[in-house]
C-alpha cells in the first residue's frame, strides 16, 4: 500500500530530490510558471524554481527538480507537489523506457538521537 508520501522511520536529517517531466505540445508563453513544492507533514516547506522565465515560447518537454535538506522526526512526512501556471493542460510522465522521470527520492543522510 502506498500512501504517495515519504514517512520517515526514524529521527534524522534527511535529503530529498523530487523531479518532474513535463510533455506539452502547446506553445507557452515566456514567464509560464512551473515549480515543485516540498510539504512536510501537510504544510509548505520549500518552494522549487520557477522554470521558462524569460525564455521564448516554446514547446516540448521541460525537466524540473528541487532538493530539500531537512530535520525530521519518527514519522514526519515528506511530499512533493508540482504546479504549472500555463492556463493549459501539460501532461508529466512517470515513466520512459524504464525511467523513472516524474519522482520523489529521498535518503537518511544522519541519524538523530531523542532528547
């Protein structure tokens, strides 16, 4: 059973990469809004680079990804949300050619003793 969020087992620093793939065959407007979020146990956390800013309209895929270094307590949690402001619909993929492209990783960098 998978509950789409990062629990973590026990007290730690822990470090986080999440990424997004974006496919869009619409063209985008320069300064479209694309970011990741960072949730720790519901509520915002940290907040991803906006991407396309300045850039040319143009489309095609665009590849996005955030990293969080992060305190945590036995069973904190960790998610990761994404959101684009085009004004129009832009498919991500999970998966291509065994890939996983659309993700969120993490990994216990050190262990916290409770006080």
């Amino acid at each position: 059973l998978t509950t789409n969020r990062f629990t973590a087992p026990m007290n730690g620093i822990y470090q986080f990469y999440g990424k997004v793939l974006y496919n869009n065959s619409t063209v985008l407007a320069a300064n479209d809004v694309f970011q990741l979020y960072f949730y720790k146990n519901g509520a915002l956390t940290s907040t991803g680079k906006v991407i396309d800013v300045g850039e040319a309209t143009r489309t095609g895929f665009k590849f996005q990804v955030n990293y969080l270094t992060i305190d945590l307590d036995k069973n904190d949690y960790i998610e990761l949300y994404a959101l684009q402001g085009s004004g129009t619909t832009i498919n991500t993929h999970s998966e291509v050619a065994g890939s996983s492209w659309t993700s969120l990783q993490g990994a216990l960098i050190a262990a916290t003793e409770v006080e």
